[in-house]
C-alpha cells in the first residue's frame, strides 16, 4: 500500500498571496485532481504532526530556529523572510512543522512496514533551505530532516536522496557534503537558480563520491532525464547500497513550467518513478518516501504529481 500525506493546513501558508507561484492553489490543484483518480481510494492516509524543536535541530541551528520564531510572529499579512527569497505569513513557522513533521510521520509509516512507500504533498517546499537560512521558497529542509531522522529513529544506515526538481537542491548538498552515509543524486538545469550544483561538486572529506550532480540543457527531455538515471544515479546508487530511498519530487521540470525550461511529461514522471521503484525493491526492500518541492503550472503539477502517485501505488 502507499500511503499519502496531506493536510487542508498546508493551504495556510500565503493565504492571501495567490498570485505568488508557490501558492495554496499548488496543492488544490493536487487534491482535486486526486479525487478524479479511481486508484486513489486504496492510498493510505498519513496524518500531519508538528516537528519537535529536537528533530529540527537534527539539520537546522538553532538560531535559525530562534530567527523564524522572532520574524513570523510579528507577521500580520505576508513578508519576505530576512534569510532570502522566501515569504512568510502569519501560519507558517506552523505550518513548515506540520510538513516537516508529517514527512517524518511518513518515514515512520514505511520504516514500519504499515505502508510501502509514501507521498508527501505539503508545502512550503524545502530542498534549499540549509542548516542557517530559509531561502528559494523553502523554510525546513523536509527531507534532509527525514534523513538524519530515519537514521537516528531507525536504524538507517544509508539513504540516498533523488531530487529530479528543474532547481538544484543547494540545501539538502551542503548539508550532507562531507557525510559518506547519505547519498545525493540530483538533475537540475545548472543555469537556473540558484547557480549551484555543478558536475565537480561530488563531495569533501568522509562525503567525497557521495555527490552527484548532472546538468542538463534547457529543454532536457523525458529521454535526457531518463538517460541520466539510468547510466549515472542507478550504477552509482547499486555501489553506495542503500536502506532507504527519499525522493525531492520537484515538478517544475514539467514541459511549460512558470520557473522551468525543461520539456518533462508526466509520462516521463512515471517513468522516472517506475525505474526508481524497481530500484528501491531490488535493493532497499522498497522503502521509498517522495515528497514534493516545486511544481508551478497548476494542471501540469497535477497530472505530473497522478503520474507519479500512480506508478508508486501500482
């Protein structure tokens, strides 16, 4: 069974602000094409809960954290966050906890053994958020906390994260850079904000090889995404021998994307997603958690987010 993570609070963050493009209508756009799919019966609800201070602080400082409490309580409509291009409303240090903490509930769920994997539509997203600084639109590293999470709860040894966003995920890179026990795998255009995540970026200390960064040009293709999954992430992945999958399921690479320039249908998503689950069953007992960063054309977001759901719940 796969399990789905969702909850009606993660419209809270930037209310009033739809015409931002990480907005409400992101996952309203989810929900409702979900409630189309006859599969989508048989997913799993995974309720939301609040991350703890402690289990933030396995990624984050705490005078990031201390920062995020003094700057969003004085929020009365939306702001931008001091740390960069990130805005803030009213409900979102609350609504950031929920998703991150309902991603960690996910992690519980498949480490368990109550679901096989799971998929986490929350918001805001988080792949760029680092140890110090919100920043891309992103507040908490969702998945880096997952990560040290499944290690410290358990038992995890190795994780390897897959973030195929159209944006390199600088934060989730910089926080494992020199850690050899999780793996990061990631497709971006190079080009594109926020300018790293470069082919030479593989690593530093007990990290070095732990890195992989793979460019492509404006307009890459299902094919291009493809080619690069299956001739560098899976002989690359099959040497680092993982436990645990994690996904930085970012949809703007999506073909006509509000921040994108690549040409990816939601065929090519699933396609994605079948050859990392046949991954994940051969080699860390399918244990996968997918959680969604960007994503910015409604209706491609949509379909692209269905493809995926679909192929991980098959």
């Amino acid at each position: 069974m796969t399990g789905l993570l969702y909850d009606e609070a993660f419209l809270r963050h930037l209310p009033r602000d739809t015409t931002h493009p990480e907005c409400p209508n992101r996952l309203i756009a989810v929900r409702e094409r979900l409630r189309q799919a006859s599969w989508a019966a048989s997913l799993v609800p995974i309720p939301a809960r609040e991350a703890t201070e402690t289990e933030l602080r396995l990624v984050h400082d705490p005078a990031y954290l201390a920062l995020l409490q003094r700057e969003i309580a004085h929020v009365r409509d939306v702001c931008e966050l001091s740390t960069g291009d990130t805005l803030i409303s009213r409900d979102s240090l609350q609504v950031a906890r929920l998703a991150a903490g309902g991603v960690l509930a996910a992690a519980d769920a498949v480490a368990r053994g109550e679901v096989r994997n799971a998929f986490c539509a929350v918001r805001p997203p988080g792949h760029h958020a680092t140890p110090h600084r919100g920043m891309g639109f992103c507040i908490f590293n969702h998945v880096a906390i997952a990560a040290r999470y499944l290690q410290r709860a358990h038992a995890i040894q190795r994780v390897l994260i897959v973030d195929w966003d159209y944006h390199h995920g600088n934060g989730t890179q910089d926080i494992f850079y020199e850690d050899g026990s999780v793996f990061y795998f990631s497709t971006h255009h190079y080009g594109a904000y926020p300018g790293t995540g470069a082919p030479h970026e593989t690593g530093a200390g007990a990290g070095q090889a732990t890195t992989l960064n793979v460019p492509l040009p404006v307009g890459a293709s299902d094919a291009q995404i493809l080619l690069a999954l299956e001739t560098r992430l899976i002989p690359a992945a099959q040497a680092f021998r993982p436990d645990f999958l994690l996904i930085s399921a970012g949809f703007d690479a999506m073909r006509g994307d509000l921040l994108g320039c690549f040409d990816v249908t939601p065929q090519g998503f699933a396609a994605m997603t079948q050859l990392l689950r046949d991954f994940a069953d051969q080699h860390c007992g399918g244990k996968i958690v997918s959680v969604l960063e960007g994503g910015y054309r409604l209706d491609g977001l949509a379909e692209c987010v269905a493809a995926h759901l679909e192929v991980l719940q098959s």
